[in-house]
C-alpha cells in the first residue's frame, strides 16, 4: 500500500502533524496526552498508526505507553486497558506490514 492509496490516513496524519505544531504542551507531553485519550474513548488501530509517527518523533517509547496505560487504569478501567493493548499490537501490526509491502515494492522495481 502506497501513500497514494491511503489519503485518509495521510490526512489524519497531517492533523496529527499541525496538532503538535501548534499546541503549547511540549511535543512529547503532548503525545502522551493524545495516547491516553486514544485509549479512554476506547480508538481503533487506525487511531494508534495516526498518531505513531509523530509519537516516536517526539520520543514516546513503548515504556511510557505501558506507563501512561497503567497511570489511567484506574480512571477508565480494565476493559478499556486491555482493548487498547490490543488495538495497538494490531497497529504495530498493520504498521509492520505497510513496510514490508513498501520494501517489496522496491524491491520488485529494482529488478
């Protein structure tokens, strides 16, 4: 799948981009603060791959995700927990096989 073939997602990804650009919380806080609300409203993987790029570029590690997951159990449950440690790997998922169809597609144009 190419970026030609995911507009929607780029689109969501740009918001994410201008989100960070403009929000006066610093880049990684902020990504925490989005990542904890993903999880609260209970977001599908897409959410998760959406806000990816921009939470490894500002340094959020799986470490913190685990951390901001357990500092909010307590307010939004164990049902939301477990569904997001799910939607996640499924992102991850998705994610691994975005790179793998692109470095196929390279590979089959360099031959």
């Amino acid at each position: 799948m190419t970026a030609a073939e995911t507009p929607v997602l780029d689109t969501l990804v740009d918001l994410t981009t201008i989100s960070v650009q403009r929000c006066a919380l610093p880049p990684r806080e902020l990504m925490l603060a989005r990542i904890a609300t993903l999880i609260a409203v209970d977001a599908p993987p897409a959410s998760y791959v959406a806000n990816a790029g921009a939470a490894a570029d500002s340094g959020v590690t799986a470490d913190d995700i685990q951390a901001v997951m357990i500092g909010i159990a307590p307010v939004v449950g164990t049902p939301r927990i477990v569904a997001a440690a799910g939607n996640i790997l499924r992102a991850l998922g998705f994610a691994i096989m975005v790179v793998e169809a692109e470095m196929a597609e390279e590979a089959d144009a360099g031959q």
